[in-house]
DNA sequence: CGCTGTGTTGAGGAAGATCAAGCGCCGTGG
DNA sequence: CCACGGCGCTTGATCTTCCTCAACACAGCG
C-alpha cells in the first residue's frame, strides 16, 4: 500500500514544487512556504477538512495526500465538485466572513497547511492568483466533462487532467501516478454508476489506453488520448506554460 | 418582442441594483458604477464578448441583456458553463496577462460596461468579492446539476437558480421572469437535447410547475418547486442574506 | 413567397442505471 | 490459525432515460 501523505524527506515537496513552477518566487516566499508545509497538520482520511455551510476560518494548503471537493444531496447522492491534490489551496478568497459552498473531505491522509500571506502584487500573490484561476479553469472543465462527454471520455479526460495536475507537482513520472482512488469514487466525480465506471474502464483497458493497477494509473499514450478524446491542456495566463 | 438590452429611463438599472444589494456601497461607488453603465457599449446578439484563449483585456460588467460562458468542441458540441446576466461580471482576477479559459457569447443585444476600479479594502472591492465568490459558487450548482440531476431536476434546478439571481436585480417579478432562451439553449446548458427539453417541458407544464409562454417564464410555486428537486438558495458570506 | 429558426411529435436505438450476486483481499477477533 | 465481515471489483440480466433521426407546423422576415 502506498502511503500518500508520506515523502522521502530529501525529495523538494510537491506542494512547494507547485507552487514554484506557477510563479518565479523568491527565495523569502519559498523559505515561508517551507516553513509552513513542515508545519502542516495531520488529518485523518475520511475526515472533513471544510464543511459546507459553515465558516472557513482561514485559507488551506494541502500539503501531502488527496481531498475532494464534494456535494451531498438530501437523498444520498453525491458529487465531487473537484479533486485536490498537494499544492492546491482551499478557501482563498477576498471577502470577510465567507461561507463554505462545499464540503471538502480527505480521501488519503492529509497534511494540510496555512499558506502563507502574500503582500499585494507579490510573486507569491501572483503564484496564489494563478493557482485560483487555474481552480477555475478546472471547473469548468468538469463541466464539459458531465455535459457533454460520454462514459469513455469522461474517464480519459479527467485521468489527463490528474495527470497534468500531478505533472506539475512531480507527482507523475512517465506517464503514471499513484491515484487512492475507488471506481465509486470516480463515479461520483463523473456522475456516473461505480458499476459503469467499472465496464467502461475495462473497455479503456482493452484499448489498450491504460493500465490502472495496485492503484497506479499509467496512460499508455497521454498525448494520443488526449487527442482521442479531443482534450486541450489548461492554461490560464500568457506568462505561464 | 421583448428588448432585453433597454430599460425604462427612469428605472434604476437591474445591473446597479445588483451591485447594491451586494454590499453596502458608498455614494462614490454608487455614481462610478452608475457612470460605467450610462456608458455601456452595445454588443448584438451572437457577438462574442470574450474568445477563449486570447487575452483579456479588462474585466466587464454586464449592464444589460444576457450572455453565456460557452465551450466548443471540434466536433460541435456545446456546453454552456454559466449565464450572465445584467449585473455579473467578467474577468475579474488578479494575475497580469490573464487569458480567457472560456467563451462568452451574447445571447441577447448586451450593453457592456468597464466596472469602475475597487480600492483594497472598499465597500466596492468588497462587492466584486462577493459577486466572484457567488460566480463560482454558481459554478459548483452547475456541476451538481449535470452530473447527479435527471433532466426534470435539471430544468427545476437551473429555473429557479435563474429565478434567485433576476430577483437579486429587481428583473423578476412574482415567480416570473423574461428567459430569452431557446430551447437548444436550454439543451446545452443542461448537458441535454434540445428535443429532450421540449418533452422534459411538457411534463413540467402538465405537473403544474411552471408556464413558459412568449419568452416569460412563471414559476408556479418556486419554493414548493425547489422543495420538490431538493435545491437551496445560494449563499456565501455571513454577511450576505 | 420561400427561407430559416424554433417548437413539437413519433419511432427506434443506445448509453447508462438498477438490482443482484459472487469473488478476492485484508484486517480483526475468536 | 482460521473464521468472519467489510470493502472494492466484477459480472449478468433487465429496465429506464435519453439520444438519434425524421418529419411537420408555425411564425417572422427578406
């Protein structure tokens, strides 16, 4: 079993990685960042690190380990809104006393941390503008993705959008990455049944797409499937790849 | 015909309304805005205000008519990501060089304004923080929609979130309000047909739900119809009712 | 007067949901 | 050590929702 909330200690911490590959930050920014990430707290997998409804206190970092926006319906149904992976942040915003509009709920173990504030028109405000942008580009690309994409499309979109993601943070060597992922947890995020989500993945498998297996996901050919399934990286500024 | 891009002259403006009821603006504020939507330019139907991948050039007010944040595929398909209505702003982020991560096309004849410049910390900034955190929390319902509502629900849902935002800027008068949306529309915001609408419709106007005649859409019961759907109001600050 | 866009209806088909059952794995407790 | 239970994956059968294709009505408009 893979322990996600765990990195070697010499390797640079994907969340710090992250953050650096969005903004040219200086060296104050990136001592603060590190500091912050050794001072993450631990939380429990299946815990809920933002409650819907309820007051954020203060602005996130995951700093190791995955988390899921989510939303719960009265009759049980549920949807992921997004996932969350280290270097990305929850509940930056601009105004005071805002409420939660999701849950966000830890599907590993998590270490999470308090970014650090940012001086206005700083590198590192820019690094966290980017990083909100590009949580928004996100969104919208789960939008398409359960308006527009069938069963199969669905799976290869968002398993290149991980895939990019966890790219940018080194979580993702050639083409694989570790995923503590179930097939009902895709379901939820794709808005479709564990059950079909498992028929469809088959389906992938035998195209030879991927290879998903003790919870390690490779893509065969990212760049021939994201081409497949008509995807287009994300990008949200001029300045940055 | 409805003109969705003229109001009365002596009507305060649904886009000013709106930025009003947002926070407690100062008489500044209220005159800069007024000033940026006296001098609103026109855009017709069709016309894309935004193209996604350029740049974008300044954030944008929309002072009157409706829009959609639109993407395309290569093999045509559509998915509408939001509406923009009279008083929602475009563009507003904190990064320099930003680029457009979707379309917005006018559905209607628009007029356009340059929202006037927020001082940090301002009533006004504060305003435009709200309006952002109530876009993307807009956003999320959309993604819940798609993915976890049948279409029945789809359409309930996405009415009554139209219904809470035309009330917001005084366009909706008990339970009714003017839609200039085509059915196909409706199809590619809900992830659906155009030809499943109209039949969803029907049904809808054989419960009793709603009447939609001439372009103006009457909600029977909105708050026995969001029961039925299982949907609650948006919200995002302690602060904001 | 024909054209185009929009709404409507019908018939048939495909994608995905639902219900149900079985299997392998692993942690737990007797 | 083994039995048990829970969880996740897999498979089959059946059903529902929604799509596709097609045709037609109707209104506005050049």
């Amino acid at each position: 079993m893979t322990c996600y909330a765990i990195q070697p200690k010499d390797a640079p911490s994907p969340a710090l990685l992250r953050m650096t590959a969005l903004a040219e930050l200086d060296r104050d920014s990136i001592a603060a960042l590190e500091t912050a990430i050794a001072n993450a707290t631990p939380t429990r997998a299946r815990a809920e690190v933002v409650v819907e409804g309820r007051e954020i206190a203060a602005p996130r970092l995951i700093a190791a380990g995955w988390a899921a926006r989510v939303r719960l319906m009265n009759d049980g149904r549920r949807q992921f809104l997004s996932f969350l992976l280290p270097g990305d942040m929850i509940g930056m915003c601009h105004q005071p006393r805002p409420i939660a509009v999701s849950t966000v709920v830890a599907l590993t173990d998590l270490l999470v941390a308090t970014p650090p504030p940012s001086a206005r028109g700083s590198e590192l405000a820019h690094a966290y503008a980017i990083s909100h942008a590009l949580e928004e580009a996100y969104l919208l690309a789960q939008i398409t993705r359960l308006g527009r994409l069938h069963a199969q499309e669905r799976i290869a979109d968002l398993l290149l959008e991980l895939h990019e993601r966890l790219t940018l943070n080194g979580m993702a060597v050639d083409g694989g990455f570790d995923a503590p992922l179930t097939q009902e947890m895709l379901g939820d995020a794709l808005g479709l049944t564990s059950v079909h989500i498992n028929r469809t993945l088959q389906l992938a498998r035998r195209d030879g797409d991927l290879v998903w297996r003790d919870g390690r996901v490779t893509l065969t050919d990212p760049v021939a499937l994201a081409h497949k399934v008509g995807r287009a990286p994300v990008r949200v500024s001029e300045l940055q790849p």
